[in-house]
C-alpha cells in the first residue's frame, strides 16, 4: 500500500445532480444584499430570534414593544422572520441555499465549521398566520429558550425540504413553511409564557416568605433560597430588577414600617420597637435606613402622617 495525502471524499452523485437542480431553484442572493442568516452568532444553538422582516416593520415591532397600545392602532408588518440555529444536510454547498416561493422564504447557511450548526431563516406572511402580531411580543428581538423537540423538528423539516424542494409543487411549499412557522411560534410561545408565568409564580412566593419573616433581622438569601427549594443563582434571577434580593428586603422592610408609623393604633409604640417589628438590628440603622428612603427620619413621618388623619 502506497503512503500518500488522504484522497478527498467524493459527493455521491446521486446527491451532487440533487443539489445541481437545486441551484436553478435556491438562487443564491444578489451579492450586494445583506445576508440576515449570516454569522453563526445570530442565534446561539438551541434558541430562537423573532423579528419583523424590513426596516419599517422593524421600527413598528420596536415602538409596539414599548408602548403595547401601538400594537392595535399601527399596522402590523408584511412578514415575519424566524431565526433558529439547525443541523444542515452535510453536503449543502457553502454559500448556502435560498428558496422564495412569493411571500416565504427559507435560507440556509451552513456553519464555517464541519460539524457546526447551521443558521436557518424562515420568512412568512404576518396575515398568513393565524396568530397576531401583537401576541408574538414576548418573542420578539430576543434569544427564545426551544425545546429540544421542537429544535430536532425544525431541523429534520428543513432539511428534508432543502434535499427534495425540486420534485415537489412550489404552490404547495409555500402553505407547508407558513405552517412549520406556526408550530414553531406557536410552540415557542406557549413555553415562554409558561417559563414568564413561573418565573412570576416564584417571585410572588419568594416576596411572601419575605414579608412572613420581616421582623427576622437574620432573614438572607440563603434562608429563602432554602424555603423555596431553588438555588440562591435561581433566586437572584428572580429579582433582576436593580435592586436585587436584599434590596427587596430593605424594601419591604421600610413599607412596613411606614404602615406601622402611620397606623393610630400604633402611635404609643417607641421608634425602637416598630424597627424590631420590621427587622432592623438597631434603631440607629433604622433610622438611616428609614430616611435614606423616604427623605424623612421615622419619626417626622410619623407626626406628619398622624396629624393629617387628626
């Protein structure tokens, strides 16, 4: 046996005459336009992007998002574009394929990398789908969680059409894309609202605890990390807001002591006394606390809530 340099491996020809027919239908793009599929950091594996197709349809999702109100009085845009990282049939040439059946299309880049995911995305018709545009706001412009199922669907269903798209009725491929981009919104949508909706769960539980257990001055993270079996990383996540857990606690803390401040029934009560009911170490912290917060120490706040319900 002769030693040599390995000899590359052949495209089978059945797949090579395959791929050559496709060529006439995947015209590639017009190399002056801009390739939104491109870059293999457009989506991480395993999520999901949702955007509107076009500047100005951008511009509509963007203020929709900002204000909700706009969602119903502008006009929704021309297309949607979904944007999902996707297993690739091995032989796909390298600058990728494109197929545009009128309103839809579907384009294909293989990774830079073999064995690399490829980048697929999927252009429908807004009014083709059955679900508005106003009701895709939480997916939109923002890497989606996918469930592996619904990934391994996505991604057999465009390979498999990407192999045989030659032999089949260009009509019929144009319902059978605005479909699989039903499925896969639909699908996406309903586990994020159900990951938003536990998240939201979670923190009411959390903010509970927290307000059962004010008057503890040991109450931490930790301790309610543990009452809600999650981790104390989980918990954080929960209040990403800025202020954090024990900003949420300090929070709390302060309100219940103006409750308490403001309540007549309350009023022969020393300041030192409702800061151990709200869980300050000392009445000294408290009152830093108390008027970093509120612009006012506890007790001018107290004679000026008291004596306006005179």
């Amino acid at each position: 046996m002769q030693s040599g340099a390995a000899q590359p491996r052949r495209v089978p020809p059945t797949l090579e005459r395959r791929f050559a027919a496709l060529s006439a239908v995947l015209a590639a793009p017009p190399a002056d336009s801009a390739d939104p599929a491109s870059g293999e950091d457009e989506v991480a594996a395993g999520y999901l992007v949702v955007r509107s197709s076009g500047a100005s349809a951008t511009r509509v999702a963007i203020d929709a998002l900002r204000q909700p109100s706009l969602a119903r009085t502008r006009a929704e845009p021309d297309q949607i574009q979904l944007v999902m990282r996707a297993s690739l049939p091995r032989y796909l040439p390298a600058a990728g394929v494109r197929l545009e059946f009128g309103e839809c299309a579907l384009r294909a880049q293989p990774g830079e990398r073999p064995g690399r995911h490829g980048t697929v995305l999927l252009t429908v018709a807004t009014a083709k789908l059955s679900i508005s545009f106003g009701e895709l706001r939480p997916l939109l412009f923002r890497p989606v969680p996918v469930e592996r199922p619904l990934q391994t669907l996505f991604a057999a269903a465009v390979a498999h059409l990407l192999v045989v798209a030659e032999s089949l009725d260009q009509h019929g491929i144009r319902p059978y894309l605005t479909g699989l981009a039903e499925l896969v919104l639909r699908s996406a949508l309903r586990t994020e609202l159900n990951r938003a909706d536990a998240i939201a769960t979670r923190r009411r539980d959390a903010v509970e605890y927290i307000k059962e257990n004010l008057a503890d001055p040991a109450l931490s993270a930790d301790r309610i990390a543990d009452a809600l079996f999650i981790s104390r990383r989980r918990l954080y996540q929960l209040f990403d807001d800025g202020d954090g857990v024990s900003g949420r606690i300090r929070q709390l803390r302060i309100d219940r002591a103006k409750e308490l401040l403001g309540d007549p029934a309350h009023a022969v009560k020393g300041i030192g006394e409702i800061s151990r009911q709200c869980g300050f170490a000392n009445a000294a912290h408290f009152s830093r606390t108390f008027r970093k917060s509120v612009g006012e120490t506890p007790r001018d706040f107290r004679d000026r809530t008291l004596s306006t319900k005179d």
